[in-house]
C-alpha cells in the first residue's frame, strides 16, 4: 500500500516537471536557432568561420532564452 501512496504524489510532481521543462525549453531552442543563423551570418561578414559564429550565436542566444524565460 506505500508504494501506491508514493505513487500518487511522485506521478503529478513529474507531469508539472516535464510540462515545465518543455515550457522554458521553447525559449531556449528558439533563441539559440536565432542566435546560431545571426552568429553564421555575422561571422561569414567577418571574414570568419561560419560554423564558429553559429556555435557560438547557439550558446548566447540558448542563454538569452533561458533569461527570459526565468525573468517572465
């Protein structure tokens, strides 16, 4: 009978988990898409690496999506 106790509190705490993840996760997938195609793009204009520019576009806009989505 514990474990079906356990059982009701641990299977919603994981459902608002998993919704929360995929929620914020929509931000930050979108903002590193923006940020590799604006990092390609800026360094190809630079003269430099494209795939450099996008790696590095991916990791600041991943974190300007993370920051907005804590920050609203």
């Amino acid at each position: 009978m514990e474990t079906r106790s356990v059982t009701r509190i641990a299977v919603p705490v994981a459902a608002l988990a998993l919704l929360a993840s995929t929620l914020s996760g929509c931000a930050v997938l979108a903002g590193s898409a923006i940020g590799a195609g604006a990092g390609a793009a800026v360094a190809a204009g630079t003269g430099n690496s494209p795939a450099k520019g996008a790696l590095v576009g991916a990791g600041v806009g991943a974190a300007g999506g993370a920051i907005y989505t804590i920050a609203h």
